[in-house]
C-alpha cells in the first residue's frame, strides 16, 4: 500500500547539532557550539523498532552526521537490521580510514552543496570549504561508492545550477538533489533575502527540466518541488487519508501511516520534516515509552496528522500555487494549524 509521496519507507535521523560549520542556511541552527547527541543505545533501540514497523531506509543527516560520535556503530547496527543507509555530509571530515568504513555500510552519500566555489565558501563560512571537499571526491570513487551532490537552491543560486550539472557530471556524481531553501533555524537571520518566490520555484522547475536532459540519463536530478496538479494527485497515496478518526489502526504498521517518520536528536519521532510542530510528536522518551507512545499513537493519535495532511491539501487547493515544496509546506502549516486555532490563515 501507498505511504505518502515516497517509494522507500524513509527514517531520517538527525543524531546530533553538532557541527564543524555553521552555514548561514542551516534550518536546525546547528554548530560547533552545540552539545548533547542522541544515545547509541537509544537509537538503536528506536531503529530496532521502527525496522519492525516496515521502514527499510535510514538517512544520516544533521548536524554533521560525521561529528555523532558512534555513527560506525549505529549504521552497522542499522544495515545489520536490513536498512539501507544514506548519508548527507558537508563532506569536510572524510579521510580515508572514514571513507573505507563506509564503504561497508553507505548506499548513497550526499555531498551538501552550495554552488560554484566562491558561493559555496561564503555560505559555509569557510575559506576554501570547496576545494577541500572536491580533493575528498577521489577517495569515494577508488571504494566505489555511489555519491551525489544535494544543493540547497537560494535566489542567488539559481544561476550556478547549470555549473552544478556540469560539475556532477565531471565528478561521476549519481544524483544532483535539488532542495529549496527552507526559511527555518539560522535562515531566518542570515539568509531572508534569498527565500525563493513563485516565480523563482517556476525558474528552478523549468530549469531542472532542462538539466535533466542534458544530463540524458548519466546521473539522476531530484527537485524537491512539483507542479500543484502533481501534488494534488498524491492524496491518494497517503493512506492515512482514507481512514476516519475512529478507525483502529493498532495492526498496520506505522510506515503505512507515516512516511517518512523525522528521529531528531532528543530521541524525538516526529511525522514528515524536520521542523514540524511539537503538537505532531508521535512518542519520545525512554524505550518503553517510546515503544507505548507508538502504539497509541497508531491507537488514536493519527488524527492529528490527518487534520494537518488535510489543511495542507486545503490551502493548496484554495491559493493554487503553480508549483509546492510539499513538506515545507506542510511544516508551515502546522505551525498555522494549532490545537483550537482552526481560523488561522494558512499559506503555502
């Protein structure tokens, strides 16, 4: 059965803020300064139970997913499961001892990427952040490990996605992800007038296009946007729509009812992106409450997700944007679309 708008049943771990940078669009605020990191214990726990609950890919991002102390033994543990494992990484603390090991573990590795060098410096704060990444790329293609470049797309960036192509392709690179620019965490200060508009989401739209047939099948682009009638023809996919508030979904597993499902570095299980409101959480805590707090929430609790999955579609139907950042979108409506506050305006 159907499970959202994604084929594979995704658990996105975020383990840990901390970082080796602080880049100026960062939608978790993470850095350097930042402290405290999920248990190994603990994660693995909650991977052990959302496995049992039909999920089957894990994607490592962050923070530095790199900087999370045991993540050797919590993505051996995960791919012992039977997950498959991604990885996002800003690319800088690859060596080659640390690129042989995952080697054994990573399926696909994500490299962040902010645009031609001089972009991509400025916005990670660091002086020839590019070139040390780029001298990192040799070391994925000698253990053969399938890597992409995931490029957040500001209004300033737009004009270096022909380069980023170009750039891929030169690498052997199999994925060009193209994500907009989320208006979250450190965004809001340092990145405000770089937020993309309606006519900018239509430029990246029809530009992708465009790359993808240059690209003539040698790497994959992935835009994280789509065209409105797209997004409304993906109701149907989520299965949790087709169910009323008292039907008892105790015997389905969680992934048919949420997906992808948000770990976030409290130990936290939140539904769809990072960044969605509190009042989504679906369990925390300890083990045995975590394990509780996913059978009730499969008891009673996917009401509220329902409510929020229906509003997003609402207000999309109502304002007709030409094209969606779904899952943003669905953030922002779940901070509009609070417990008693069913008159708040909600924008796409």
């Amino acid at each position: 059965m159907s499970s959202g708008f994604l084929d594979a049943r995704i658990v996105q771990v975020h383990p840990t803020l901390r970082c080796n940078l602080a880049c100026a669009h960062c939608y978790s605020s993470s850095g350097p300064r930042m402290r405290g990191e999920l248990p190994a214990d603990m994660l693995l726990a909650r991977l052990t139970r959302l496995r049992a609950e039909g999920y089957d890919v894990v994607s490592f991002s962050g923070g530095e997913p790199l900087m999370y102390s045991a993540f050797d033994e919590v993505a051996a543990g995960a791919k012992e499961m039977g997950f498959r494992i991604n990885l996002i990484t800003n690319g800088l603390l690859l060596t080659p001892k640390r690129v042989a090991r995952l080697a054994d573990t990573v399926s696909v590795l994500g490299l962040s990427l902010d645009g031609a060098p001089e972009r991509h410096d400025r916005m990670r704060g660091l002086d020839g952040a590019f070139e040390r990444v780029s001298e990192k790329l040799s070391l994925l293609r000698d253990h053969d490990i399938a890597f992409g470049f995931a490029h957040c797309v500001t209004s300033e960036s737009i004009e270096d996605l022909p380069w980023l192509l170009a750039y891929a392709l030169e690498q052997g690179a199999r994925l060009l992800q193209l994500h907009p620019l989320t208006m979250a965490g450190r965004a809001t200060s340092s990145c405000g007038s770089m937020a993309l508009s309606a006519a900018d989401l239509a430029r990246v739209f029809v530009i992708a296009e465009l790359l993808r047939i240059q690209a003539g099948g040698a790497l994959i682009v992935q835009l994280d946007i789509a065209a409105l009638p797209q997004v409304l023809a993906h109701r149907k996919r989520h299965a949790i729509l087709a169910m009323d508030d008292a039907e008892d979904t105790t015997d389905r597993p969680l992934a048919e009812l949420v997906n992808p499902i948000i770990l976030d570095e409290t130990g936290d299980l939140f539904p769809m992106a990072y960044g969605i409101d509190n009042s989504q959480r679906i369990a925390g805590g300890s083990t045995s409450q975590c394990s509780e707090g996913i059978a009730a929430y499969k008891r009673t609790g996917t009401s509220a997700l329902r409510r929020l999955l229906n509003a997003a579609f609402a207000a999309l139907e109502d304002e007709s944007p030409e094209f969606v950042d779904w899952y943003g979108h669905v953030v922002n409506v779940s901070h509009q679309l609070r417990p008693n506050t069913l008159s708040l305006p909600i924008s796409a």
